[in-house]
RNA sequence: GCGCCCGUAGCUCAGAUGGAUAGAGCGACAGCCUCCGGAGCUGUAGGCCAGAGGUUCGAAUCCUCUCGGGCGCACCA
C-alpha cells in the first residue's frame, strides 16, 4: 500500500484515478519540469487553496525545489510559470504567489467533463487503482460471544465495515472476516453462568458463579431452554457432566444474536472464522514450530516464549504457559499465519483502544515469521462515550447495565448511528450524544447529507409532474450529453470542483483507511448543493439551461449516494 | 513508574505529506417562505491551536520537556 506515491511517470501514475483533475495536472507539473531539465521533487503538493483567489489549484513545487536547485523558490516559480506553454486541455493560467506558491486555474471544460465521467459511470470515475486488484482481509468486530453488542462494538463494526468499501473502491478485492474466539475460558465462565441462571430457575437461591456474566439475556436463554427441554436437565450427582451443553448453547444463541444485531446494523461478513478450527488443523502447533524455526522461540522457568523484544516489543511474551496451555496470544499467532497462508496481500484489523498494547508483539510476530513490516495494519479506535441528558452512560458486559447496539438501532435507526460512529477519526475518543442522534433537526448532521440526496430527486419528480418531459429526461446517461457550459454562476463552479475532487479524496481515505474523511466531504458538499439550490432555479423555460442544472444536481445526488454507501449509509429519495 | 492515544471557538470536532489570513456544525444573537421540500439559506459574535523550548524560508502539524484527560502494561481473553 503505498501511502507516498511515486512522482516518477506522468502518463500514469500507479493509485490515482487516470481521469481525476488532480492526477491530470500533476502529470503536467512534471512533464514542464521535465522540460526544463529540473528533477522531480520528493514530496509534490499539489491541492486545492482554501482561498479561491489562489486559484484553482496550487502547488508548492518551487518551494520543494528551491533545495536542490539552490535558488529562490519565487524565482524558480516564476521561470516555470514563464515557461508554461498555452495549452487547449488543462490549464487555462499559471500565477506565482506568496513565498514561491504556483497557482493554476482550469479551463471549465475540465470540470464539465469531469462531471460527464460521474454521470456516465460513477464507479468508473470512483475507482482508483490503489489496490491494483490484489487481496486484503479486513478482520473487524470479532467480539466474543459473552453478551450483545454494545455501541463500542457498533463503532468497530461501523469503522471495519467502512474501511473495507472505501478499500473495494481503491481497487481491492476485500474479504471481511469475523474472528470468534470459540476456545477460550470466556465462554466456560458462560456455559457456567447460563447453567446457573438455568439452575436458579428451579431453585432461586442456587448462588451465581464469580465473576459470570450477569446480564439479563443469560435468563431469558435459560427460561426458553427450561420451556424447551423441562426441569431435568442438570444431573444432580454430577453437575459438571451438563456444562458443555450450557456452554455450546449459550454460544450458539449468542453468535445468531450477534449476526442478527449486525444485519440489523446492515454489516456483512463474508465470512466467520473459529478459533477452535486452529486447534483442529495442527495451525497452532505449526505457528509455534515456525516461530521456532526462526530462532525466535527460548523456554525458561517451564514457560515456552516468543523472543518478541527482538523484533520491535518491549517485553518477550509467553506462547505456551508451564500448564502446557497456549496463551491468547498464540493462536492469534496462529490465526494471523492462517490469513497469511491463505494468500492475503495485505490484513487490516479493527481494534479497540484495549487492546493497543497487542499491536507491538503481534507485528513482532508478523516480522519474526518473515512477513512485509506493512504487511499487517492494525486500526485502533478510542472508546465511546453515550451521553443522554448531558451524562454519560455507563458501559460493562458484564454488570448488564448498557444499551446494546439493537437497542441503539431501533432509538436512532442505522443511518444515524453509523454517520456518528464514523464521523470522528478513529483515534479520538468519541461523545455519542443520544439527544442530538434522536433529533430529527437541524442538530443532526446525518440529515443534512441525506436531505441534499432527497431534495435533489424532487427536483426530478417535479419536473416529471410537470408532464413535459418523461423519465429519460432525468436518467444521468442522458443528462451528461447537455450543454453543462451553461453552468457559468460562482456556486455552479464551485459545485463542479468539488466534484472533481471526490475521486482523489475516496482514494486518500481509503490509502488512510480514515472513513471519517467521507463524512467531512459528504457535508462539504451537501453545503454547496444547499447554497446552490438556495440561489438558483433548477426547473425553468430556459431548457438548455435547466438541462445542465439538471445534470449538476444529478451528479451531486450521484455523489451523495455513492459517499454514503462508502459509510454503510442509506441515501432516501424522500424523507 | 513505563508505553500508546488525545488536548484547536461556550459544546462536539475537522484541519491531508509541515504551506499562504485557523475552519465547520451545534449553541447564542439578528434576519429570509406569493418561488423546484424551511430537515434549508443569510449575517454577527466567539481563538495566545494546553504550556515552554527546539528544527526551518515556513509549525496546530515534526522533536524534547512540563501540565491535564483516556487506555494499556498477566504464564487473562
């Protein structure tokens, strides 16, 4: 994954968009440096001013020479805006600015035509050839079936989901995997704890297991296996004998429920890993025996470790316990391997901020089995807060006291949950605030997006309405053959730009893997829309005219919808 | 004690690989519906980017330290 891209070829650079306006004028950047005998910098800036009186697009490209050249960026710039040959294609001017800025304005053309691209085949226009094709497992949620998904599990799975169709859009092909950790002692204490409920079922005052999960699902599954199967189902004489049908049951109920609270999310997965599968298939032993191989594995005081402080950990770490049990951690190991093997050309994990300090000694693993540094990315997201009335709501599994992620799905709908679980980098901790989620207002931003969607679209069936035109009129096939020269207003122009830019920030985000970056484009843009829509007409007696509106607001409804579906996000027609 | 993340407007947060005068939403205040959806639009106020040094043509951004907040530091998972 290249997150530097190369400045080497101008006619195609690997990973941008062929047809995006940035990677055209980059391309022409180098090509004039060429011309001039002048090397390539190391880092080319090329990127839209905040200040529209800089121009279109701005480079700092005599600023990076100004180095190796040993010269004055501002003459530098200058001789290269000098040197600018008038050209019919692209660049319409050339100014220098500042300390050695070169600014450029675009012939309209340029957007007019980039707009035509969106309408004729949005994925096309969208797809970057980041990914060039070769695989990538996005392994995300993979929460243990001990109780319901909370909001914190809802941001990884909102996240996970998210990075993985920005990643099909940047030319991956992405498997998304849910890793369950069927195996550990978690889900004996669960086994115990459904026994138990089931237990005091019969007889109230059976005492419950120390540290159990005391939620209340765990007496809701006894009442129906009481209803199910009868009063008989613990042997008196040997209790233990039950345990592993508690066990497998309370397991199997949980795991439905978890793949139900997430189709109700709308997240998929293409498939569900089983950590007792690598006991199975000899994988654990194997990852061990590798590691040995390598010279990375020592015993002492009965315990077998993994040397991982010689490859980036600040501690070695124990593999094989003096019980002869493997540790957590090696299975992992196991499992990592297993992604490996399986062909993946790249594994990106989605894990909370609890389990920040597992990402040196797994990648400590990845390194002493011989694996690219890059090779595995792991995303760590900080935790939610839930706010309701100004207070935060408390968050445990295991005391019970939460709001499960169907809860918060059924208060707010999917839609709005996952806007506010991605709208915020995944790094910073995150205010959830219930009152503002459940506000069908101007308080939620999610709305915002979605109404520029919807309102555009009545603009089409107004026009339908109207009887003189007839849905063809409206499809974006038709609509890129019109004379979009006519979109000549300010807010016209600025609407096509940020159009234009959509390409190149889809593929950023996906190199980032910060879907958060979809969300600040989707309002950027749905701000302009509003203004737009404020300002003019769209529907008229001038038909050109109305025609090239028409095919503007149909590409940012077009945007709009394919932004949202990167998030996981419905875009209504109506609302 | 050590490690990771964070500290930007009253609140919630963006600020891309260091770039030009620091941005948005909400809240506050003042306005806009004979007109395609007012879930919209316009304007005003609000900042020593936690603090102090350093690197450089240039720092909210990189480095060091200090102060705050979160998380993690198991032969648990």
């Amino acid at each position: 994954m290249p997150s530097r891209l190369p400045n080497g070829s101008p006619a195609g650079i690997p990973g941008r968009p062929a047809s995006s306006v940035e990677e055209r004028l980059r391309a022409r950047i180098l090509e004039r440096l060429d011309e001039l005998g002048w090397p390539a910098p190391g880092e080319l800036a090329v990127e839209r001013p905040r200040d529209p009186a800089h121009g279109d697009w701005s480079s700092n490209v005599a600023l990076a020479l100004a180095k190796p050249l040993r010269r004055a960026p501002r003459a530098i710039a200058e001789e290269l805006a000098r040197a600018w040959q008038p050209e019919p294609g692209l660049v319409d001017s050339v100014e220098v600015a500042g300390p050695g800025f070169v600014n450029f304005r675009l012939r309209p053309d340029v957007y007019a035509s980039a707009l035509r691209k969106l309408l004729l085949d949005p994925d096309a226009y969208l797809r970057s050839d980041a990914g060039r094709g070769s695989s990538v497992i996005v392994e995300f949620v993979s929460s243990n079936p001990t109780g319901p998904l909370h909001i914190g599990h809802g941001r990884n799975a909102a996240l996970g989901d998210a990075v993985a169709s920005l990643l099909e859009a940047a030319g991956w092909s992405v498997t998304r995997e849910y890793y369950f950790n069927d195996a550990g002692n978690q889900m004996e204490t669960l086994g115990r704890s459904l026994q138990a409920r089931y237990s005091q079922l019969l007889d109230p005052s059976t005492s419950f297991p120390e540290g159990g999960y005391e939620g209340e699902y765990l007496v809701r599954i006894a009442e129906e296996l009481r209803a199910e199967l009868g009063d008989g189902l613990i042997d008196a004489s040997d209790p233990a004998a039950s345990l592993p049908f508690f066990q497998a049951r309370a397991a199997a109920v949980m795991v439905e429920s978890i793949r139900a609270d997430l189709e109700v999310f709308g997240v998929r997965f293409d498939s569900w890993f089983n950590e007792s599968c690598l006991y199975q298939e000899g994988l654990v032993e194997r990852a061990l025996e590798r590691l040995r191989d390598r010279g990375a594995v020592y015993e002492s005081q009965g315990a077998v470790w993994f040397r991982s402080s010689a490859y980036g950990d600040s501690d070695d770490r124990v593999l094989v316990k003096s019980s002869g049990h493997p540790t957590y951690f090696l299975p992992d190991v196991a499992y990592h391997m297993d992604k490996h093997e399986r062909g993946f050309a790249r594994a990106v994990n989605v894990w909370g901020a609890d389990h920040h300090g597992y990402v040196p000694r797994m990648q400590a693993a990845m390194a002493a089995l011989g694996y690219e540094p890059d090779w595995l990315h792991c995303i760590v997201y900080q935790a939610v807060t839930l706010l309701e009335g100004g207070e935060a709501v408390k968050l445990s599994t295991r005391k019970a006291r939460f709001v499960t992620l169907r809860e918060l799905v059924q208060e707010v709908g999917a839609a709005v949950a996952r806007y506010f679980l991605l709208m915020r980098r995944a790094d910073t901790h995150l205010n959830f605030d219930l009152d503002v989620a459940r506000a069908q207002s101007d308080e939620n931003p999610v709305y915002y997006v979605q109404y520029a969607h919807a309102r555009s679209q009545s603009v089409f069936t107004r026009l339908l309405a109207a009887g003189a035109h007839d849905a063809r009129d409206t499809e974006p096939g038709r609509l890129a053959g019109a004379n979009l020269e006519r979109l000549i207003l300010p807010r016209e122009g600025d609407l096509l730009k940020l159009l234009a830019e959509f390409p190149d920030l889809v593929r950023e985000a996906a190199v980032a893997r910060e879907p958060h970056r979809v969300a600040g484009f989707l309002e950027r843009l749905a701000k302009e829309f509003h203004i737009w829509y404020h300002e003019v007409r769209i529907l008229g007696e001038d038909v050109e005219l109305m025609r090239a509106r028409l095919a503007l607001a149909r590409g940012v409804q077009i945007a709009v919808r394919r932004g949202l579906g990167l998030l996981g996000i419905s875009a209504p027609e109506a609302m």
